[in-house]
C-alpha cells in the first residue's frame, strides 16, 4: 500500500513538473508572438512592406494516406502489446491508414487533440489523438460493448490525470483499450489494477517522442 502511495505521488510530481514546464514555455512563445508582432509594425512604419508565405510544419505534405508504419505487435510479460517496427513521425493534412485501431503512433496531423484529462464523447480524428501521444499522453478508448458505468468511472480518472484523454472509438476490438506511443493494452474496467499500472508506466513515460510538449492549445473538439 505504501509502495503504491509513494509511486501515485512520485507520479503527480512529474505531472506537475512537466504542467510547469508547459506553462514556461507558453509564456515564452507569448512573449515571442509580441515581439515578432513590433518588428512587423516598424517594418511596416519603414515602408517596407515584404509579404512572405511560410510553408506549414507538416512539411508540405498534403497527400499522404499512410502512416509509414510497418511490424508487429509483441506482447510483454506484464500484458502490455509493444510495437515492433517503424512509427512514422510526420505532419500531413490528409487523413491517414493507420495498421492498427486505435493506432499507436505513425505519421500525424500537425495539430494535437488537448490532453490535459481531456473526455470527448463523440469518435475523434485519430491523426490528431496521435500526434497527442506523441506528446507523452495516454489514450483512454472503448467501443460500444463497454458497460456505461465502466466508461463513467474511466472518465472520472481520466478528468484527474494530465495528459490522458477518452474518446469512443466504435472500430476497435475491445471494449477498453488503453494506448500511447507505441504500447497498447485492453483492461476490463477503470477498478482493474492495470489501468493505474499503464498510466504510471506511459503517462509522460521514456516511450514519449516530445517530452513535456504541449496538451494544451490543441483541438478541444
């Protein structure tokens, strides 16, 4: 009890620690934004007025209809299915053909879905809910067969846990499904020990691409 007490805190903590980092480094992008905004007005003041049209950071990509994605699931001991293979990391605007449902990484939308114990309850873009793992979260999904008290109690843990969200997804195998950066596993409910297990291992865990980046700022719907 007290090892499970010492490891929820542990957990908070850096939550907590990567929250205050989120928040730094909005800030910093604010006072960025200001700046960029009075070197335009003097530019402009001066008379010269250059028009230029950068390119979006999906890298130019509007056409691509496949996540680069290639392997294979393999099951670890603690029943956790690791992906074993290539993950795709690029921003595209079309959508994408994910291998696996829900996915659990591969080539993503340029825009995250909001993670901060986000609960949506209707089907998401999965490209967006991507590039929300890639950001450290943990997807928290299910299908029709899940019992609506079950969906209840998940969403209720979900609300308390920066950088999770809970979406429907009506194609996926399982009831419950839990997902992040490459890792996936099914759990029978929010009361099964596995739940807090996975969330502890993957919530901002050593799988995450962009440690601490962003769950906030994204879509919201």
């Amino acid at each position: 009890m007290g090892t499970a007490k010492k490891s929820s805190a542990a957990r908070t903590a850096r939550i907590e620690e990567m929250r205050r980092a989120e928040q730094a480094r909005e800030r910093r992008n604010r006072i960025l934004v200001v700046a960029a905004s009075v070197v335009v007005v003097a530019g402009l003041v001066a008379g010269g007025v250059v028009l230029v049209q950068a390119q979006s950071d999906d890298g130019g990509s509007s056409a691509a209809d496949d996540a680069k994605t290639a392997g294979k699931f393999a099951t670890d001991a603690d029943g956790v299915r690791a992906w074993k293979g290539t993950l795709g990391r690029e921003h595209v605007t079309k959508s994408v053909d994910y291998p696996v449902t829900p996915p659990v990484g591969g080539d993503h939308n340029p825009v995250w879905m909001n993670c901060n114990g986000d609960v949506y309850e209707d089907e998401i873009n999965p490209a967006n809910a991507v590039h929300s793992l890639e950001h450290g979260a943990v997807w928290v999904t299910y299908n029709g067969d899940a019992p609506k008290a079950e969906v209840e109690a998940l969403a209720a843990k979900v609300r308390k846990t920066p950088y999770t969200l809970m979406s429907p997804v009506d194609g996926q195998k399982d009831p419950v499904v839990l997902t992040a950066w490459g890792h996936q596993r099914t759990v029978t409910g929010a009361a099964d020990p596995a739940v807090d297990a996975f969330l502890e291992k993957f919530v901002q865990g050593q799988q995450t691409p962009e440690p601490g980046a962003a769950c906030t700022g994204g879509l919201s719907k």
